[in-house]
C-alpha cells in the first residue's frame, strides 16, 4: 500500500484476509478489496471465480449473491472449466433460487458438472450432500449421500463432513438395525474429532431411540447426558434424553426425578414446548394427591396456552381436571373441553364422557346461576345431543339465556341458528334465523354462519325476488370467504331453482356441480341437478 501496489498478488492477499476473518461484514469488505484489485489488472482466472463465489456468499442480499455467483460462473464459462468450484456455484445457484423450476435445474447442473470434474475432493462430496438433503425422494436421497460416502472413502478421509453424511443415513434409513449402524459410524467419527462433544452426544441420543433392548437403549441416554454434562452446556437433547430414560423406567420415584431433571433442563434454557407439556402431564399421572394431579395438569396447560394450541390433549387435560375438583370448577372444565371438541369436531368415547357428564352437573345444578358458561354449555350439549328433540331443547335453554344476559354475540347467534336448524315450526325457523341475521349484522359478522342463514331464509320464504336476493347475499360470503361445502353447493342449487333465467341456472347447478365433484360428493341433490 505504501508503494502504491495493486498487483495480483495484493487481490490474493486481500482474499485471503476474507477467508481468514470469521465477521461476515469483514469477510465482505475484503473479498470486495480483492475485486477491485482483480479488475483494475483485467484478470479472470480460477482465483478470480472462486473470489466472486466467496463474495457473494458473503453478500447479505439476495440479488448481490446473485450477481456474483453468475460473474464467477461466467469466468469458469469463458476459461472451459468443469470443476468441483464450478459445481458449487450452481448449487450456491439453485439455494438462493426462488423458483423451485430453477432450483432443481442449478442443482442438476451442479451434480452433471461433478460428474465431468476430473479430480473429485471434498468440495465434490459436500456438494452430493447438499443434493441429497433437497432430493425429493428417498431412493434420490440415499443415491447422493452414498456418492458423497464413496468420494470420502476414495480420498481416505475422516471428516465432520462424512459424519454428517452417515447421521442423514440414519434417518432415512428403513429399519432401526440399520439406523443403528450409520449413527455409530457417525459417532466413531465425531469421537475422533475436535467438535466430537455435542454431535458425539447427539449420535448417543439417537443410537438410544433406535435400540430395542431397554437397558443398551437407556445406557445410550445416560452417555448422551454426560457429554453434556462434562462439557457444561445444556441442550434441549439433554432434556429429551431424561425424558426418554422417564418413559423407560418402571420404579415410580426414578421416573419423577427423571421427568422433574428434563424440566428443570427446559426451564433454564427457555424452552417451552409440546414436550414439556408431556412432561407436565407424566408428573400428574404419578401424582400421589389430587392436589399434586392439579398442579401438574395446570402447568401443562400453562405450556399448550403459551404456544396458542388448543388440540384433542388440551380437551383431555380439561376433562381429567374436572374428576379432580369441586362440581362449580368441574362444570366450568366440561364446558371448555366440550367446547374445543365442537371446534375440533371430534365425537370419540371422550367426547360421549364429556357429554354425560356435563349433562349430570347441569341437571344436578337446576342452572340455579346464569351465566355465559351456562349458555355455552347448553350450546355444547345440543352439538353432541344424539336426538334432534335433545338438541332443539339445549338450543332452546342456550338461546334464552344469552337473551336473559342480554347478550349478543357470535355463540348468540348460532344457539339461534341451531333452534333454527332444529326446530319443524317454519315460523319459528324464521323467527330464529332473523334473530340470529340480526346479531350477526349487529356484531358486523361476516362469516359462513351468516351466510347459511340468508341460505336458510331463502328456503323459507314463497317471494322469488326475495329468494333470490337471500341466496345471492349466502353466495356473496361464501365466494368472499372461499367456502366451497355441501351447504354451498345446495344454495347454489336454490338459487338456480328460484331464477327464471336458464342461463344462470345452468351456470348455478354446473358450479354446484364442480363442488361435489371436488368434495367426492354422491347424492339426491346430484340427481336433481341432472334433472334440472
């Protein structure tokens, strides 16, 4: 620099000033340095590529990487070269590629440019890898992993690379014998290397959900946990390995203490997840009083309410609360276990206990207190009533006591909506479903119950004009909410019997069509849109 210098010689120690630094910003700042220099000297040679390549992987944006890789893929274009650095771009290539056309064609051209390459090194195998973990197929992926396994026997050498290799092996391996096999391959080589510590623990973790035999399987854990240990670093794996060795154990209080240590794990490293939850709920299943049952149940939820999942486990956690505690707090989880399976719209053997028991508190509690939780009990009862007149009834007692509350909102609307749906009187079906309308404007809903009660109504009243005005407005947020069901469909069809247009009748019944086609539809409605 004090001489003025900006030879070859000074780009190539300014790239490999980029390759030594480890700050990505710095990487960038030299590379480009080295650049400049290349160019000031009208150079285009295998450093020059290699430059540009480590340039744009440098590079933050997208289209900057893009630019680069091509100007170096141009250099190699120009010089007639087909090697593993070449291959590399394409890969790079087909990465940062936001089209997946474009990205299996980059990586199809870097696999037929390693074929081509004269030597195959390391760089050949890594990029077999790489292939094999976009491969879309098993048999795809286990043809580029075993590439890259045969590259790294053929040049003798034991790498972290090759390890990767055989734990990717592993997991798409069929059996668990031959899962087993790749992961000690894998773990003979971590152990011989400088990172050996955690991915060596990783293999243990593996090797232990592979194994059949109880005792070998929980010796695999315990490795894997003292690895950890020794190194000082705690990791979810860790967690998962006292979890794994909880679940194995038949003695009660090694279960707890397993169990509580993968909690503790979770805790410190911030972790909240279903696992966690899991292990709440094997502490409440251990539990020696209801009191302990309680909190542990309580804690699991705390984690599914964190992570915003209300699920069939959720619902299960409600219902085995409420066995625990007093009828007013049993009644209250009923109802919300009631009420995530309407949502789920499960109907399973639990879902017939919830209902029992539901039933038997509300009707052991005379509904002597009304509330919103009463209401939507009585909505969640008439959902899982077997019998119409059962369903009419808890309808009925839910649609009067949200009008006693003086409430109106969206579960309002559909206690109507379901009195509606349940009741023979067509007054009271119209009653019903103009109530129900009226919440819904009320409450600005827009949504599919909204626009099965203007169907409703449109099959309630003999004023064509007036049909058609109903069955439009259903069509209208149905098309809005991009609702293609049943119900959709036989608007569609009223909507077409109502219109004096043969026109649009034929338009409504080929698109009520298309929908029960779509949805694998087969009955009486199909036949009358043949007829029709």
């Amino acid at each position: 620099q004090k001489l003025g210098i900006e030879s070859e010689t000074v780009g190539n120690i300014y790239a490999a000033l980029g390759v030594i630094v480890k700050e990505r910003d710095s990487q960038y700042e030299y590379y480009m340095k080295a650049i400049e220099v290349y160019e000031k000297n009208d150079l285009e040679n295998v450093t020059v590529a290699n430059t540009y390549c480590n340039l744009g992987a440098a590079a933050n944006i997208k289209e900057e990487q893009y630019e680069y890789f091509t100007r170096a893929l141009a250099i190699y274009e120009k010089l007639n070269i087909e090697n593993e650095g070449k291959a590399n771009l394409y890969y790079n290539l087909g990465v940062i590629a936001d089209d997946e056309s474009k990205q299996e064609e980059y990586y199809a051209k870097a696999i037929e440019t390693c074929k081509k390459a004269k030597d195959e090194t390391e760089l050949s195998a890594m990029i077999y890898y790489n292939y094999g973990t976009k491969a879309k197929t098993k048999d795809q992926q286990e043809e580029y992993y075993n590439k890259a396994i045969d590259i790294y026997n053929k040049l003798n050498l034991v790498t972290e690379g090759k390890a990767r290799v055989y734990c990717k092996l592993g997991s798409i391996a069929e059996t668990k014998e031959k899962q087993g096999d790749y992961y000690l391959k894998a773990l003979a080589i971590y152990d011989n290397t400088e990172t050996k510590s955690e991915m060596a623990a990783a293999m243990y973790y593996n090797l232990g959900c592979v194994t059949e035999a109880p005792d070998k399987s929980a010796k695999y854990f315990k490795k894997a946990i003292l690895v950890y240990s020794r190194l000082g670093v705690e990791r979810e794996i860790a967690a998962k390995c006292f979890y794994k060795l909880g679940l194995q154990c038949a003695d009660k209080r090694r279960q707890r203490e397993y169990f509580t240590r993968a909690i503790a794990i979770y805790k410190r490293i911030g972790v909240q997840n279903e696992t966690t939850a899991n292990l709440y709920l094997q502490l409440a299943a251990l539990g020696e009083t209801n009191e302990a049952k309680i909190k542990d149940y309580t804690k699991a939820l705390e984690v599914y309410n964190r992570m915003g999942v209300e699920n069939e486990t959720t619902a299960g956690i409600y219902h085995s609360l409420a066995a625990l505690v007093s009828e007013d707090k049993a009644k209250a989880y009923l109802i919300k276990a009631a009420d995530i399976n309407r949502i789920l719209g499960l109907n399973n053997e639990t879902t017939a206990d919830i209902n029992r028991k539901l039933d038997r508190l509300m009707e052991d509690s005379k509904m002597t207190e009304e509330n919103e939780s009463t209401a939507l009990a009585y909505f969640n009862l008439a959902i899982l009533s077997p019998e119409k007149e059962k369903q009419y009834e808890n309808y009925k007692k839910a649609a009067d006591t949200y009008k006693k509350l003086g409430l109106e909102n969206a579960n309002a609307a559909r206690a109507y909506y379901g009195l509606c749906s349940t009741s023979d009187d067509p007054k009271v079906q119209g009653e019903c479903c103009q109530k129900a309308l009226g919440i819904s404007e009320k409450c600005q809903i827009e949504d599919e119950l909204k626009a099965n009660l203007y169907g409703k109504l449109g099959t309630l009243t003999s004023n064509k004009d007036k049909q058609q005005e109903y069955y439009k407005k259903a069509l209208d947020i149905y098309k809005k909410q991009n609702i293609e069901n049943e119900t959709s469909a036989v608007t569609l069809y009223n909507s077409g019997v109502a219109s004096d247009s043969i026109e649009y009748k034929q338009k409504c019944f080929e698109r009520a069509l298309q929908i029960h086609d779509k949805l694998s539809i087969e009955n009486e409605t199909c036949l009358l849109y043949t007829s029709d």
